[in-house]
C-alpha cells in the first residue's frame, strides 16, 4: 500500500450503477452486433480523448472536463431531530483542467440559484474568460462531459457559447461522451470531496466550501468559489442565432441525444458529427435572428424565481441564526453558566431548537 501511495495510485472498487446496454447485454437483452457497436463507440471516444490530452500537452489549446457533482443537504447532523426536517441543497459544479489539474469548484446553495441552463453556462463562460486572460496565445478549447440535457446539451448553452466565440475570435469543441461511460477526471475531484466530508458534521454551506479545499493537498489544494446569485448571468436573453439544436427534421433523422461533438466557429456557425469519427456538418439554423449582432452582447443579471422563496428564506435565516450562535450565544452561555460546553454538544441543542421550526 505505500508503494501504491507513493505512485499516487489506488485499487479500483468497481461501482454498483452499470451502463444500460452493457446490462442488457449481459442479462443476453441485446445481440452481439449492437453490442460490438456499443463497445466500438466508446473506444472510439476514449481514443479521441487521449489524442486530444497529447495535442494539449503542447499548450495550443485548453482540455476541460465538466460535471456537477451530486446534491449535498445541510445541515449534516447526527440531531435525530434533523433527519425528517428540509434542509439546505447545495450544489458544486467542478471544471477540470485536464492537463494542469487544476479543479474549479462553484459552490452555491438553493437560497442563490437553481439548476438551469444560464448557471452552468455562467460558470462555462467566466471560466473560459479568466482562462484566456491568463493565456492569451489559447484559441482554441475542448471540453468533454456527459450528455446531461440541462446541462451540458441545451439551446442556451449553444448560443451561450457561440456569442463568447464570436466576442473572443476563438474556437470551441463540445464533445459528448458514450451513456453510462462517462468517467472523467473531474470525477476524482467529487471522490476526494466525498471522502473528506464524510461522517463530518457540517452546518453552514461555507462550511462545506472550506472542506472542499481541504480536500486535496497535491499537487495543489482545490480552487472553491463561493458564488451567489450576483454572479449568475441570464443566458435566456442573448439573442439567439439557433433556435433548435435538432440536426435532422423529420421522424427518422438525428436528434438532439445523437450529437457526438459540436464545434463553434468565430464566424457564428456551429458544426456537429453524430459519429466521433465522421467529419463535421453545419447545423441547420432555425432562426429569424441571423443578422444580430453578438460582437457587443453583455447578458443581464439572473433574476431568481420566486418559487418555493420563503421557504429558502426561513433556511437561510436559520443557518445565519446558527452562525450567530457560534460567535454570540455560546460563550455567553459558558460564561454565565460557569462552565465549558464542548461546541459540538452545545450546537446539536441549539439545532434541535432551529430545526423543530421548519415545517
């Protein structure tokens, strides 16, 4: 084992969820022919990927992996009382530098922003900004994820990403990976997260922040911004060169979930392959918006709805109460009762105060 730790390597413990074809086909559901195609297809991705990973090596262009990282409740208690009450959702999405291993972690609450397009496409576009700013030789960009519809593959992103191209004069491919074999590196990130927050209490989401950092010691710690609902940009508004992202038109044609990779050119244009392999084809516009201008579009603020607001309001007063606990209440407490409470002890009370409120 310390040769293992000393190498950086670990043992692989397979994981429980499966791919769907690959079950289908071990439980004899599918022919061998599908499943040889199936098989084909992601070696096909794989070895796209690592010709991608030696081309980045040289510096020409910028390798990124995306993924959101499962939901996480706080507050994380052991209060019985805690179990059955709402607690907070708080998100991570993580964007990966495949090459530096640099780990980006976008932190937020539901209290701040939703799952919608306009926040990852948020966090895409100010990254990819930031980036070329820090190396402006860069033109060209390559990012791989999975096929999450309101995530990764969607309206808003498209032309989210093809204004930033047409502003920046750079390029930028989206390549999809196969449906149950979407391992990236990002995903080493969510690992070490995992195992450091797990068993500990947490209270407050900036709490879970600092752990996040602390996640990782080498080769460096892991970046974590905390953003709010300021940093959210409304992507819905830009003005839309493609109003579809169907390929095909008619029954039998491609479809949105068969789109392998996307290309965005500077010139407005954006090119897909359904096949790794084929060469790229222009994507039909379906628009009234050819002749708007992109070079100049700054995206308004998100406004947040209001849906489900005052109850994200009474949580965030709670977890603000608590925090006051932490600096005001408990020591006064230990001061007038003369004696010291552990913190832990003094804070599990005060939750199952807080959390008997929450309906």
């Amino acid at each position: 084992m310390a040769v293992l730790k000393k190498q950086n390597c670990c043992i692989f413990k397979p994981k429980n969820d499966m791919c769907d074809t690959c079950t289908s086909y071990e439980s004899k559901n599918l022919t061998q022919d599908q499943y040889d195609i199936h098989r084909k297809d992601i070696q096909d991705m794989r070895s796209e990927k690592l010709i991608d990973i030696e081309n980045a090596k040289s510096g020409l262009h910028l390798l990124l992996c995306i993924d959101m990282q499962a939901v996480k409740l706080i507050a994380q208690t052991n209060a019985n009382a805690t179990y059955y009450k709402m607690k907070l959702q708080v998100h991570n999405f993580t964007i990966y530098n495949v090459i530096s291993h640099e780990s980006d972690n976008f932190v937020w609450d539901e209290t701040d922003g939703t799952l919608v397009a306009s926040t990852f496409a948020t966090c895409i576009i100010k990254y990819i900004k930031n980036s070329i700013k820090k190396s402006p030789n860069i033109h060209h960009i390559i990012i791989y994820s999975d096929g999450c519809f309101y995530q990764n593959r969607n309206v808003i992103l498209f032309n989210a990403i093809l204004c930033l191209c047409v502003q920046e004069n750079i390029t930028v491919e989206h390549k999809y990976l196969i449906v149950g074999h979407t391992q990236m590196e990002c995903d080493s990130t969510h690992f070490l997260i995992q195992r450091k927050i797990n068993k500990r209490q947490i209270n407050f989401p900036s709490e879970l922040s600092g752990l996040i950092r602390e996640s990782r010691k080498n080769p460096f710690p892991l970046k974590v911004h905390h953003v709010d609902y300021k940093y959210f940009l409304d992507y819905e508004s830009i003005p839309k060169r493609y109003v579809s992202i169907r390929p095909g038109k008619k029954s039998g044609e491609p479809t949105v979930n068969m789109i392998r990779a996307l290309a965005y050119d500077p010139s407005g244009i954006i090119y897909y392959k359904t096949n790794i392999n084929d060469d790229y084809n222009v994507l039909p516009q379906r628009t009234q918006q050819k002749n708007r201008d992109l070079h100049s579009y700054i995206p308004k603020e998100y406004q947040y709805p209001k849906r489900n607001g005052n109850t994200c309001r009474n949580l965030n007063f709670y977890f603000r109460l608590t925090a006051t606990a932490f600096m005001i209440i408990y020591p006064l407490y230990c001061r007038f009762c003369c004696f010291q409470m552990n913190y832990f002890v003094f804070l599990n009370q005060f939750n199952l105060i807080l959390f008997s409120r929450i309906k």
